[in-house]
C-alpha cells in the first residue's frame, strides 16, 4: 500500500477521487459505461457492473449530475476504470425533477463532454461545474438562463477565451463609449472600425453582464436581473464565442431555445 500526495492514492491500482456524473451508456447485461468528470483526472470512463440491475449497490449514485466520491480500480495504465464504490456528495434532487432545470444542467455538462481533452486535470473547471450544478439545484428556474450565461463566460475563459472588455479584440484600440460588436469570424468585443456587416451590436446591459460575470463567482447567479433583450444579446455573443473557438455550439441548447423561448 502505497499514499500519494494528497492522500489520494491508496494503492497504484486504487483510486479514490470525487468526480462529476456526466452522462452514462448501458453495455451488456445491466451494467453501464459512466462519463465522469474528476477532480484529480479530469475526464475519464468508468464501468459499473451491475449499476442497471434493480437492486444495484449504486442505486441512482451514478445518475447525470451527481457529484460523488468514487473508489476506482484498473489493472494497469491502459485499462479501463471499474467502479468499485461510491458515495454521493450532492444529489441535484430539484434539477432531476424540474425540467427547465434539467435542460439548463445538460447545457452546464455539454462542452465539457464536448469541448474538454480526456484525463486533463482542471481543479479550476472542476470547481466552475459542481459550484454551478449546486447553485442551479437551489436556484429559482426563470434565473437558470443567467447562470448558464455566467458559466458560459468562465468556461470559454479557463478554455482561453478571456478578452480584454475595454478594447478591440482585433486591433486592439479602446472602445469608444463602450459601444461593441461581435461576430463568429472575430469574436468580441470588437470596435466600431472593426465590426463587419454580419457582426451584432452589443447592447450596454449585455456589455455590463460580461464584465460583471468576469469577476463575480456563480453564486451570483441569483442576484442578475435583465431584460429579456439583453438576455438574447448575451445569448447570441456566447454563441459567437463557441463557434469563434470551437466551430461548434453545444446540442442542448435547441432544447434551451424551445424551453426559454
Ligand atoms: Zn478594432
């Protein structure tokens, strides 16, 4: 028996962390393929024998959204994870049973599954995932949309997008009257030289939120008020921001649109 830094490492083969319930895949007979992010793995799979069966030791431990403690094994490096045990650390009992929470949850989990490298350790974006799920879990529903879009803000920042607000991402001159664009080709803010025909304005409410939600944690979320056209303006930037990095923009939020009209 061996004890790693932390404590962690109860043997090489052991590993005990707490981690993220994804989403998961059945396979076989009443077993599943769980997606988890770690906190000190990052992304990884695990399987769980025997977690579909009825009387199942893991009962609904590894259903989406749960933050958990896992004792993992693998016979080597290249093997896969196995679950051995679990203990829940937070159970979103209200996302699970709130629908507009729950599409608002799927849209929190979604760039990591999509956007995140397998087994890079971010404690940074561990943290912005749990702290969010737990916030959303006691928020009211209609304030989810303004949490997601403060998520979205840190997200993209820890992935590498984190703008200077006060000046022009392209040619770099301070914005005059704090009046900016953006686009997907350029990203934002962009001055008023530099906006192209297809680039948005940025409306003073929407401008006010990004600067806000840079330095505000997500515990926060409760306090935001807006209107609901700024809400949109915010909305349509993000989505210039995903398409800017990653070319792509998460699934769940056709479903965010149908739900928050
Ligand atoms: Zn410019």
């Amino acid at each position: 028996m061996r004890v790693g830094v932390g404590g962690k490492t109860v043997h090489s083969r052991f590993v005990k962390t707490d981690a993220i319930v994804l989403n998961s895949t059945q396979f076989g007979e009443g077993h599943k393929i769980v997606k988890l992010f770690t906190d000190s793995r990052g992304k990884i799979e695990a399987s769980a024998f025997g977690a579909r069966k009825t009387k199942s030791r893991f009962g609904s431990k590894l259903e989406p959204f749960t933050i958990i403690n896992l004792l993992l094994y693998r016979k080597n490096e290249e093997s896969i994870f196995t679950i051995r045990d679990a203990d829940v650390r937070y159970q979103c009992v209200s996302i699970r049973s709130d629908f507009s929470k729950y599409i608002i949850a799927s849209s929190l989990i979604e760039p990591v599954i999509k956007f995140v490298e397998r087994s890079q350790t971010d404690l940074k974006l561990y943290h912005l995932l749990s702290d969010s799920l737990k916030v959303l879990d006691r928020l009211v529903p209609e304030k989810g949309e303004y949490l997601l879009s403060m998520y979205d803000t840190k997200f993209l920042s820890i992935q590498g997008y984190s703008p200077d607000i006060n000046t022009c991402i392209k040619c770099g001159s301070v914005l005059v009257d704090r009046k900016s664009y953006s686009d997907y080709n350029n990203g934002f803010p962009l001055c008023n030289i530099c906006k192209t025909n297809s680039s948005t304005f940025v409306n003073e409410g929407a401008y006010r939120f990004f600067k806000w939600a840079k330095v505000h944690t997500i515990e926060n979320a409760k306090k935001v008020k807006m209107k609901d056209s700024t809400l949109v303006n915010v909305r349509e930037i993000i989505e210039h921001l995903y398409l800017f990095t990653f070319h792509s923009t998460p699934k769940s939020w056709k479903q965010l649109k149908e739900c928050f009209p």
